[in-house]
C-alpha cells in the first residue's frame, strides 16, 4: 500500500452513526472505516470523471469516437504484448 496520509474529517452525528451501522451489518471492524471511506471517494472521483467526459463529448460524433477508443485499446494491447514478451526474455 502506499503511504497514508491522515485525513481530519467532520461529518454530522448521524451520518458516522449510520456508516458505522452499515459497516458493523457488514462485519467491518472500527479500521475498516479508513478502506470505506478511500473506496467511497475512488468510486465518486471515477464516476464524476465519466460524467465529465460524457458531457464533454455529447456534441460528437459516435463512429469518430469509437474509432478513437479502438486505436487507443489496439495501442494498449500492442503496449502490453512488448511488456509481456520482454518479461518472459528476462
């Protein structure tokens, strides 16, 4: 894992009562609520990205982007394929 860094947060008295009645219906222990919180905000900065570019893109032309995706998805591959055969050569 990489290094923590310590957050100091303020949520009301009955939004930490219903996460931990959440994590404890859970089987979470009290050190889970860090994980909790870290995956929470990964999921909420990925969607709100995803969204972003949705609206970003909304005006454009779905064969252009779709090829974009695809030679973006064949540059990848070809990437990993290189990686992959110079790690079995090592």
């Amino acid at each position: 894992m990489e290094e923590a860094v310590r957050w100091n947060i303020k949520v009301s008295k009955e939004t930490d009562l219903s996460l931990r009645t959440f994590l404890g219906a859970q089987g979470m222990k009290k050190g889970d609520l860090s994980k909790f919180i870290e995956e929470a905000v990964r999921q909420f900065v990925f969607h709100r990205t995803v969204q972003d570019i949705k609206t970003r893109n909304a005006d454009a032309n779905p064969a252009e982007l779709e090829k974009i995706i695809d030679n973006a998805v064949r540059e990848v591959r070809a990437e990993r394929r290189a990686k992959s055969k110079m790690a079995r050569k090592a």
